[in-house]
C-alpha cells in the first residue's frame, strides 16, 4: 500500500511541478527539472516494485495525466488572469525640434541637478547642466545642443 500511495503522491509532484514549470515560470527550470525527476521515480519505482506491465502502465498514466493536465491549463483559459493583456503606448519624443541654440540664454524653472526645466523664448525644454547644481530662477546659457540633450551652465556676471 505504501508503495502505490509513493508512486501516486511522486506522479502527482512531478506533473504538478512540470506544470509550474511549464506555465507559471517558464525559463528557471528547476521546477521543470524536479517535476522530472519525480516522475521519472514514480515510474522506475513501479517498475522495479511491479513488474513491466504495470511500469508501462504508470508510465502511460503520467504520459496520459502530464497532457491532460496541459491541456485544460492552456485550453480553460484560467492562466489568462496572471498575463498581462495591455501594452505600453507611451512614445518619447525624439522628433521634437527646438529652436535653441549654443549661446541662448534662459531662465531656470526648477533646480537643475544637474537636470531639469529651462524657460528659453516661452518655450519649456528640460536640460542637463555638466554637473553643476543650478537654483531655480538662475539665468543660463546654452553650451551645447545634441540631437536629445541640451547643455547649459550659469551664466557668469
């Protein structure tokens, strides 16, 4: 009795684990590689403890439990809660052309640290200073405009 009862509760783990493996982490395979192991015992176990009509018999109740169990997993559509149905459709905008150049001045609207907003002809643009901390409300000067980045220092009196 507690041979059976082994073999039922190793298949059992095994498929389960497999499943796990399978469905809910895929890629980490240890689950994976577990629920193999289990199963594999349940089916060596009967076949060394009952003989090679009973062995295939297991083994082709896992085979058998292993696709049903994947099927109505799949096929049910109970996983459909944990994935994620909804895509991001933010953008950056990298096309945004700005009539700033080396040497303009503006006002800082936020502390720049080094990053932050720049006031330049009432147009709002964010900026990098080359490490500085600039207060807000300090005049700056425009020292280098790149495709996605505008540089700017304080301006010396």
């Amino acid at each position: 009795m507690l041979d059976w009862f082994s073999i039922v509760i190793l298949l059992v783990v095994g498929i389960v684990l497999i499943v796990v493996e399978l469905i809910f982490i895929p890629g980490t395979t240890i689950f994976g590689i577990i629920g193999l192991l289990l199963t594999a015992a349940a089916v060596i176990i009967s076949f060394v403890g009952y003989g090679n009509a009973l062995g295939f018999g297991v083994l082709g109740i896992a085979f058998a439990l292993l696709g049903i169990t994947l099927f109505f997993s799949l096929r049910t559509g109970a996983w459909d809660k944990l994935s994620l149905k909804s895509s991001n459709q933010s953008r950056v905008n990298e096309e945004v052309k700005h009539n700033i150049w080396k040497g303009d001045r503006g006002v800082a609207l936020s502390t720049l640290r080094p990053s932050g907003k720049v006031e330049f002809k009432e147009t709002t643009v964010e900026v990098s200073t080359l490490g500085q901390y600039v207060d807000a409300g300090t005049e700056v000067q425009v020292v280098d405009v790149q495709p996605n980045k505008i540089v700017v220092e304080p301006v010396k009196n």
